[in-house]
C-alpha cells in the first residue's frame, strides 16, 4: 500500500481544515475575516477532494484505493491507515460539499455584537475540526483507528451543541454525549476483542488483516452486537433514537446539518463496512431483529413526524424514518439494496441539510421553531418557500428527485430476501408526504401574515447555498448513475463475504428469469 | 442523443399472440428521433418561468404558450410520419441515457413513441395549448400568472413524460410529475386554507395509489427482470398460467394506482377538492388528461391484465361502480364546477370499464378518452367563461338565463353539452354508445349487470348535464345583485369554439369510419364486431330512450318549474350526492381520526416512554456522571471517568472472552 510517490490525499485532505480551524480560531481581528477565512478553507478542501476523487478508479479491484499506511502504536497493532472505497469516497465528497454550504448558512448564527468575536472565531473552527474528523472516520481503513475517530467527533459536536444551541442545549449536548460514550464504549470492548481473535502484529487492526476470521459463532455474534449497538446509537434507530430530536432542535441548523446529514451516517457506513464485512454470519444470524427494527423506524419515526410542532425535531423524525430505509437496505444482503442505501446515505444527506438549513432560514426571519408561529409565508418569501417545498418533495422521495432513487433500489433490493419487509416499508412513503406537505401547509399557505414587512426573502448569501442542494436533487434524480458507478463496485465487495457466507436465497420460491 | 439509440433495439421475438404491439419498436430515425424535444420544450418553460423569477413576469406566460404549441407541432410532424409507415413499422423507441444501474437493477431512460401514445401526445398539446391561451385571458389580472404558467408548462410536460416513458419507472416520474403539478395548481391560491388543503387531500390520495404503483414495478422486477414495457410483456407471456397470482397481485397494485389517479373508487374524494384549482386547470388537468392516466396504465398493461380474469373483473367493477357514483352525485350538486367534476369521475368509470373488458374494450376506453377530453375541455372553459363573467361565482342557483349575455359561451357549451349526453351524431354519441355496447358482451352474469350499469349512467348524465345546462344558461334570471354577466375576451371564445368543433365532429371522424379501431389495432388484436347480449340496434334504442327520459326530468325540474335560489332540502338520496355519498365521512371516521390519534399518542409515548425506558442504560450512565459532575465540577473529568469506567468493562470483557 505504502508507495512514497504517491501524494496521501486522504491526509491532506483531513490537514487542511485542521490547520484553518487553528488559524480561524487564532485570527486577530474581527470575525469577518475569520469566517472568509472558514469557508474558503472549506472550498480548498472541497476543491482537493475533487481532484482526488479524480485519482478514484471505479475499474480497480482492489477494495480501497488512495491508501496511506503509516505504523502508528506497533506495539498495540494500531496503525495510521487511510483509503476509501467507493461508498467512503461519496460520503466524503458529501461531507466536503455540506461544510461550505453550512457554513455560509451560518453566517449568522452566532452575533459577534451580542457575544464577541472570539465566540464566532471558535464556532467557525469547531466545523473545521469537524470536517477533518468527518474525513478520517469514513477514511480509516484500520479499525482502531476508525474508532479513535468515531469518539474524537463526539467532542466538536458536543461543544458545537452545548455552546451555541438553543435554550435546552446543555441538556441536549450531554444527552447526545451520553448516547454516543455508551455506544463507543460498547464498540471499544468489541474493538479490542476482535484484535484478540485476528492475526494481531504491528498492524494487527488493519481492515484487511480483521476480515474473513474465523470466529466461534457465539463470539463473532458477541463482537457483531458491540459495533452494532454503537451504529444503531448513532444512525439512529428504533428505540435509541431519542437523542436525536433533542440534539437537532437545539442544535444551530448548521450543527444539525453535519450531525444528522453527515455524522450519524458513520452508523449505517459502519453497518455496510464492519458489521456485514467483518462479520457475516453474525450479521445473518441478527438479520430477523434488524430487519424488524429497521421497518419499525420507517414507520415509526414518520409517524412521529407528523405529529411533531417543532420543525427541526420533525426533521429530525424524518431521518429516523429514513434510517430504517438505509438498514432495511443493507440488511436485504442483495447488492440492489446496498446500492440504493449507499446512496441513499449521501441523498439523504444533501435533503436533510435542505431541510434543517431552510428551515433555519425561517427560524432566522421569525424567531421561532414552532409550526403553528407561521402561515402564508409563500407570500412572505416565496423564493425560500419554493426551495423548502423542493427539499421537501425530495424528501418524500417523490421520482425525478434524488431521494426517490435510492428509496426504490432499496424496496426493489429487499423484497426479494426480505419481502414482507418491503412491502410494508413502502407504506412509508404514504405517511412521507404526510409529514412534509402539512409542514408545508402550516407554514406557506394560508393568508398572509400581519407585522412581518420588514421581512426580506431570500439574501445572495443565501441562494448560495440553496441553489447547489436544490440542484442537487434533479441532477441525482436523473442522473444517479453519477454516484452508483462509483458505489456498485464497493458494495459489491462489502456484500461479498456476508453473501458467500450465508447462501442468499430469495425468500420468495420464484427468482427472478433473467 | 444519437449515440446511444441503438441500444434499445432488442433482438429477438415475442411469444405470438400478445394483445398489444405486434411489432417491434425500432429505434427511431428522422424526425422522430427528436421526440425527447415535445417533453424539453415545456419542461425548460417551466424552469425558465422558475428560476428566471420576476424578471420573466413580462414575457413569461406568451413563452410558456409558444413552447406549448411547440410540443404540439412536433407531435403532429412524428403523426404525420408515423401515418406514412406500415402498421407494423409504426412504434419507434428513443434511447436517451443510462438513468439508474444499481446492482442487477438496470433501467434506460428510454420513449416509445407509438400507436396509443401518440393518440395521448396529440390530445395533451392540442387541448393543453389551448388551454394555455384561454389562460392568457382568464388569468390576466392575476399578479402570480408567471407562476400559473410555469406550472402549467412543468404538467405539459410531465404528462408526456407520462405517455411516452418506456419503462413503468420512468412513467411512474411522469405520473408523479403531473401529481405535483396538480398539487400545486390546485393550490394555487393558496392563501385560501381550504384550498390549500384541497392540494394535500389530492397528492395524499394519490400517495396511497402510489404506494400501489411502487409495490407492482417492485413485483415486476422481481418476476420479470426488468420494468420497461418489452420485458415486462415478454414476461407475462412466459409467466402466464402458471402464476395467475403474481399477475393479479401486479395488475391489482397497478390499478391502486390507476384509481387514485383517475379519481376511481375507492380513491376518489380528492377530485371534488381539486376543483379549488383555477378553472383552466379543471379543464386540463382534471378533466381532460392528468385523469385519464388511470386508463392509459390500463390500457398500456393490458398485457398483465388479460393474464389475470380476476383483475380485469375488479377493473369492471371499479368502473361500473364509479359510473354510477359519480352521476349520482352529479344529479346532486349545485356548484357548477363540483357538477362536472362529479360528471368526470362518472366518464373515466365509463373509460375504465372498458379498459377492464379487456382488448375489445381498449379501442374505445381511448376513444371516449379522446372525445371526452374535447367536450369535457370544452365544458370547464365554458364553466370559466361563466364564472368569468359572474364575478367568479359557481352557484348554479344564482345563474339562469345567460344564453342572452353569453352567446358564443352557450353555443360552445351547448355542443359540449349535447356530445356528453350523446346526442345523436356528435362525438359522445359514438364513444359512449361503443362502450354500452361492449359493456353488453359476455356470458352470465355480467354483461347484463355491467351493460345496464352503463346504461342506466347514460340516463342519468342525460338528467344532471340537462340539469346543470338549464339551471345556468335558461330559465329565469337569479342572480345577485351586483354581477353584470358579459362575454369573455376572444383568447378565451376561439379555444372554446375549437375545443366544440371536436366535441362536434371528433367522434364521427374517429368512430364510424373505422379510424380508431384500426389506428389501435396493434392493441385490440384486430377490429372485432362486438356481439353483446341484446341486439346493437336495441342498445342504441334504449340509451337514446333513457336519455330522452333523462332530458325531459330535468326539463321538468329545472326549467318548466322555477329553481328556487336556496337549495331544497330534498330526499335522503340528494342528501347523500350532496354529501358525495359520505366519502370524506367515511374516510374522515376510518382513517383521519384514528390516525390523528396513533400519531398523538405516539408522540406522547415516545416523548414519556421510550425516551425513559430506553434511556434506562444512558440513565445509568449518565446519573452517574452527573453526580460525578456535581462533585467534580468538569466535564473532562467526567468524561475520563466513563472512559475508567469502560476500561473496566474492557478488562472484564477480555476476561470472559479468554
């Protein structure tokens, strides 16, 4: 792997934002500057990860490409490894496209009259330290160090949360705090446990070394359920899914951007990557409870959703319920189905930062995050609405829009192993337009309202970041095959060990003729 | 786009014997090959109108109108060379891109232009650019018109999208395309509540079709391997038989979907709703195309259909149920608008029951689809041309004695009028009849149950068009005090004027020359004599027996007695059309409230419950870090003492595993 003539993309990538977060936060001078200097950190990184991604060979057969190796602690095996397949690689591109974009919309987050530079300098370079973070867990290719990663998030997220957020948000930081310790210290024990079981050595928690061990069934499914619990913590899904709506909703739209867009992927990206590469039987030994569980979320959060008052813990509900289509698509073990949740992953990245930025967006005109608080405001900023009613539509996966595509290869790829599953979750796509078009409804129609002519719509600022999502889900919507020619070929390796393990046999007596 | 249009032409022969399609489609050459241009005309329409903004408020509308007409001109130029092709050489396919290659599943983005889709393409660019230019004046003082006619440029175009897919997938994007357009068109004034509410009752209603539309081409997959129309036939025919289950299951979801879409029930109560949208929109949209889609999914899967008696018979059913429906509740209704769209659902049951009959009906499900989107276009611009001159009212009970004011209106109206309730020789006359007459044909049971269905519908649209005529343009004059009824402008008369010319004459061209049925003949296997159960000539007499009868009650009820400008309480069945037979009761009790309860509940559950029984394992922890908080004052403290506390688990861990 190590080839000194080659550039460590993947390190430069995760050093740049990290070395602009320490400048952000040390810049003298007003925070103007210092948030200039945030976003177009943010844009280099996005530019290099380009050029990167064009170093990505989809023909390779090999599993991770742009590999860094590096012998870290020899001693405990841990080494300093980074490479992407090509479902890290999509994340990845994602994480480096939603930064700037957050950003921008963060603009005024944080009022440096009210409380300082500094504080702006610091929020500012707590999202730069994320994006670096956000870079190294879906980069690592060794387990330890994909673990280290995992937990040194939580610490930007947690001072991101308590520090900035809304009136609960000490509460709600320890609350996401508390989940997300618990899960990592389960998959900590689970970490080391499988070390044990592998071949061990200087670089004895490389991904490749851990991968196809034989383990005695009741330890393999021991160590399955370690990394699970901490994926199914932080996807979230059904029933640890109640940090979530707390976290988002005290959250500045930017920060629950980045927690549920891009962060609580690192759950279902760890599923597809550990769970089903490491541990195959397990992972098919678990399948009935997950499968469960998984439909449970589709619905369960989407009624959740419609019920809720406060828009950003509805969003947050609706990420649930697309959690559980993420994990009903892994799950199904066919390559359709992790194709659809693979890029269901990045779709659902790039509607939900539409949603809780938009939203943001009327918080910010408004000063409110109930429902109820609005009405008519089609009329206020039609521009605004216009592009919340298209992040909605996408979200409710409605065809032509990006969301559509990986919701249908997901039921089209479980149905053949897990049919009633299927058929059930599709339901879910009854209750989507449920929660979203009476969200719109509550907010947009109606007569206008009295008091708000001060009330501007949409600022170039703005449109800036609107229009790159909104583009977003018509180019994905058409085009899709743009992101699953890169994913195909590293689902099909991530499926590969769990579908020669287990005999995947449809569970329905008539295949497919082709 | 070139490049890759050989690609569809797939080797090799069907199973002989399908209904449909005969031949193959070749990949298109010539003009043909353009046809992706009738979909990217209107659909840059609507997103130059869109995201152009304010700045296109000027032009906009007269754009979004060329580009309308536009479609239409390059529909007629591949009609034309379509005509000049043998019968067999007819379909043609367009490849456009690679759209989604996810694992095994592999679908093009691919138009097959042919025979039945073509018959679509013609009726959507003609009567929807019309409609477009009537919009021009009836939508003129407006301030949000841009937008109306972005609007209705993105359901031009999605409509095509609709018929000219050539994958079930990708007409699923059309058939949500012209849902969202709906959707938004008929909340167009949205700062009305009830209106904006009509908009989500209709693309929730049509979300439960959907639900149906996504488990069949999830079926079709799984059963066929693939969704585009060629292997979803080849597959039927080496399925059939064998697995009369999978094809009812596929044909039964297909229809879920067909019924919300064309307001059939039991998925019908959103389309009294929709006529909250401008009444262009009623005319387009909810009368003349987006609705008919539920027939053309019929027509267009024919294939799984036959293989399934069992469906087809709940298609029938369907159809002949809502025929009846729909006139009931027309004979009830006093807002002019909710008359027609009660005389729509009525029609599309006609359509349907046609369609469910199975290849003798297709030809004329298509027919009367193509006649009534003529008269029932004409109806509704007729409808707004009233409107237009009474200050926007709809109240039947306030109209009376327009034909004086409204001379090209009721003359326009009157022939639409007159083709609905099939008098004889205009287009509904030859439609309609062709339908009673198939609906007739069989053995048992069915043909007398269905037939008379059919025919008895005829008597009663005969009594509430008669009705709805006489209460608006005869009779004496009610009007409120402050309307000052006018003809409207010629943008809005020359549309109605065209659309009465094909309410007149479309049928006698289309019909009894033989056009229709040999233009579909790829469809219908051939033109076939129908032989119902009682004579041709005895179905012809009845129906013009039973329409007379119709006419003559409502010219007694509603034009030799006065109408009294306050609706009379009536019998208990007026009282129930009134109420559209309970269906927002019915559904307000089985679905709303319960569901309104299970999600309040659940919040509470999840909020109270989940949140403190699961958190039970992050209490522990976390009341114990909390106390720790409380006497070490830090969170890095508390942190490394879970962090202790996990190593102790690691230790333990490590000891039971060894």
């Amino acid at each position: 792997m190590t080839d000194m003539s080659t550039v460590p993309w993947l390190t430069i990538l995760g050093v740049i934002p990290l070395v602009g977060a320490f400048v952000v936060a040390f810049l003298p001078g007003s925070a103007e500057n210092a948030k200039r200097v945030a976003v177009a950190t943010s844009i280099l990184t996005l530019v290099v990860g380009i050029v990167a991604a064009t170093r990505f060979d989809t023909s390779s057969a090999a599993q991770f490409q742009l590999g860094e190796q590096k012998s870290w602690i020899p001693q405990l095996g841990v080494s300093y490894a980074l490479g992407v397949d090509g479902i890290a690689l999509v994340l990845i591109l994602m994480s480096l496209v939603l930064t700037p974009i957050c950003m921008l919309a963060a603009w005024h987050d944080v009022s440096e009259s009210e409380s300082g530079a500094q504080r702006v300098k610091t929020y500012f370079a707590l999202l730069l330290v994320l994006e670096t973070f956000m870079v190294g867990v879906f980069a690592a290719t060794d387990v330890f160090l994909f673990y280290v990663f995992f937990e040194a998030m939580l610490i930007p997220v947690y001072f991101l949360i308590g520090n900035y957020g809304g009136p609960r948000r000490q509460y709600a930081a320890m609350k996401f705090l508390l989940f997300g310790l618990t899960g990592g210290l389960i998959m900590l024990v689970a970490v080391i446990a499988l070390y044990l079981q592998g071949p061990g050595g200087a670089d004895g928690f490389m991904m490749d070394k851990l991968t196809g061990l034989q383990f005695d069934p009741t330890t393999g499914r021991l160590l399955f359920v370690g990394f699970f619990l901490a994926f199914a913590i932080k996807a979230p899904m059904v029933p640890f899914h109640t940090w979530l709506p707390d976290a988002a909703t005290e959250s500045t739209p930017a920060t629950a951007t980045l927690l549920v867009g891009v962060l609580d992927k690192v759950g279902t990206f760890g599923m597809i990557r550990f769970c089903l590469q490491l541990f195959p039987e397990a992972s098919a030994w678990a399948t009935p409870v997950v499968i469960v569980l998984a439909v449970l979320a589709v619905l369960y959060g989407a009624l959740l959703a419609i019920g809720q008052t406060d828009m950003m813990r509805l969003i947050a509900y609706t990420s649930v319920s697309h959690f559980g289509f993420i994990v009903l698509g892994i799950f199904a073990f066919t390559n359709i189905g992790g194709a659809g949740a693979s890029l269901y992953m990045l779709n659902h990245g790039f509607s939900t930062a539409a949603l809780f930025l938009f939203a943001g967006m009327f918080i910010y005109r408004r000063g409110s995050k109930r429902i109820p608080d609005y009405g008519g405001w089609q009329k206020v900023t039609p521009v605004l609405a216009g592009v919340f009613l298209a992040a909605g539509m996408s979200t409710l996966a409605l065809p032509g829009l990006s969301n559509f595509v990986s919701e249908f290869l997901v039921l089209v790829g479980a149905f053949p192993t897990q049919p009633a599953a299927a058929v059930i979750g599709a339901s879910g796509i009854i209750f989507a337009a449920l929660y979203i078009l009476l969200m719109y409804k509550r907010m947009a129609t109606g007569p206008r309202p009295e008091g708000l002519s001060g009330v501007r719509d949409l600022s170039v600022r703005e449109k800036v970041v609107a229009a790159p999502l909104v583009a977003f889900f018509l180019i994905i919507g058409f085009f899709p095959n743009l992101a699953l020619d890169v994913i195909n070929p590293a689902v099909d390796t991530s499926l590969s060990h769990v579908q020669s393990t287990v005999a995947v046999t449809p569970a329905l007596a008539e295949g497919s003729t082709k | 786009m070139s490049t890759g249009m050989g690609t569809l032409v797939h080797q090799g022969t069907y199973a002989a014997g399908l209904a449909a399609q005969d031949g193959e489609a070749h990949a298109a050459t010539g003009f043909t090959a353009y046809a992706w241009l009738l979909i990217a005309l209107p659909a840059f329409g609507a997103l130059f109108l869109l995201v152009g903004g304010r700045r296109t408020n000027s032009f906009g509308p007269v754009l979004a109108t060329l580009l309308s007409w536009g479609s239409f001109v390059i529909g007629a130029i591949i009609t034309i060379s379509m005509m000049g092709r043998a019968a067999g050489d007819r379909p043609k396919s367009v490849h456009l891109f690679d759209w989604i290659t996810g694992g095994s599943f592999d679908v093009q983005a691919g138009l097959l232009i042919d025979q039945l889709s073509i018959c679509f393409v013609l009726l959507i660019t003609f009567v929807g650019s019309l409609i477009h230019v009537y919009s021009l004046g009836y939508m003129q003082d407006d301030p949000d018109k841009r937008r109306f006619f972005a609007y209705l440029n993105l359901f031009v175009a999605a409509m095509l999208l609709l018929v000219l897919a050539d994958s079930y997938l990708l007409l699923y994007v059309g058939w949500e395309g012209v849902g969202l357009a709906s959707y938004l068109l008929i909340g167009f004034w949205y700062h009305n509540p009830v209106f904006a509410t009509a908009g989500n009752k209709s693309f929730f209603a049509n979300r439960v079709g959907d639900f149906g539309m996504t488990v069949a081409i999830i079926l079709m997959f799984f059963y066929f391997g693939g969704v585009d129309f060629r292997t979803v036939q080849a597959g039927v025919a080496g399925l059939q038989g064998a697995h009369q289950g999978v094809m009812t299951a596929i044909a039964l979801t297909l229809l879920l979907g067909a019924t919300a879409k064309s307001a059939q029930l039991p998925l019908q109560s959103w389309l009294g709703d929709a006529m909250a949208g401008p009444t262009p929109v009623s005319a387009l949209i909810h009368a003349a195309t987006m609705v008919t889609a539920g027939v053309y999914l019929v027509v267009r899967a024919g294939p799984i259909f036959e293989a399934s008696p069992t469906a087809q018979l709940v298609v029938v059913i369907v159809g002949s149920a809502t025929l009846i429906f729909g006139a009931i509740i027309g004979c009830a209704k006093d807002d002019i608008k909710k008359a027609l769209a009660a005389s729509t659902i009525s029609q599309i049951g006609y359509m349907m029951l046609a369609a469910g009959l199975g290849p003798i009906g297709y030809a004329f499900a298509i027919f009367h689809l193509l006649t009534h989107g003529f008269f029932k276009a004409g109806l509704f611009l007729g409808a707004g041309s009233v409107m237009h001159g009474m200050k926007d009212q709809v109240d039947m009970r306030r109209f009376g004695g327009l034909w004086v004011m409204m001379k090209v209106t009721w003359v326009t109206f009157g022939l639409a009028y007159l083709s609905i309730i099939g008098f004889p020789l205009l287009s509904g006359f030859w439609s309609k009849d062709k339908i009673i007459e198939a609906a007739f044909v069989g053995e048992g049971w069915r043909p007398w149950v269905f037939g008379l269905a059919a025919l008895i519908g005829a008597g009663i649209t005969a009594f509430y068009m008669s009705r709805l005529f006489f209460m608006t343009f005869h009779g004496k004059r009610r009007w409120t005090d402050e309307v000052h009824p006018h003809e409207s402008g010629l943008t809005m008369t020359v549309p109605m004027v065209v659309l009465a010319f094909g309410s007149a004459f479309l049928g006698l061209i289309l019909g009894p020359t033989g056009i229709i049925t040999s233009w579909l003949a790829p469809f219908t296997g051939g033109v076939q004599e129908l032989h119902p159960v009682i004579p041709e000539s005895a179905v012809i007499a009845l129906t013009l027996i039973l329409v007379a009868i119709g006419i003559a009650l409502a010219w007694m009820m509603y034009l030799r007695d006065e109408v009294p400008q306050a609706a009379p309480r009536g019998n208990l069945l007026t009282q129930a059309a009134r109420v559209d037979l309970y269906q927002d009761h019915v559904n307000e009790a089985l679905l709303m409230r319960p569901g309104i309860h299970l999600t309040r509940s659940l919040v509470f559950a999840d909020n109270e419950g989940v949140d403190g029984a699961v958190g039970g394992l992050a209490a522990f922890v976390g009341g114990t870090s909390s106390r720790m908080r409380k006497i070490q004052n830090g969170f890095v403290r508390s942190y490394a003492l879970t962090f202790l506390t996990g190593i102790v688990a690691i230790i333990g861990a490590l000891w039971v595993i060894s």
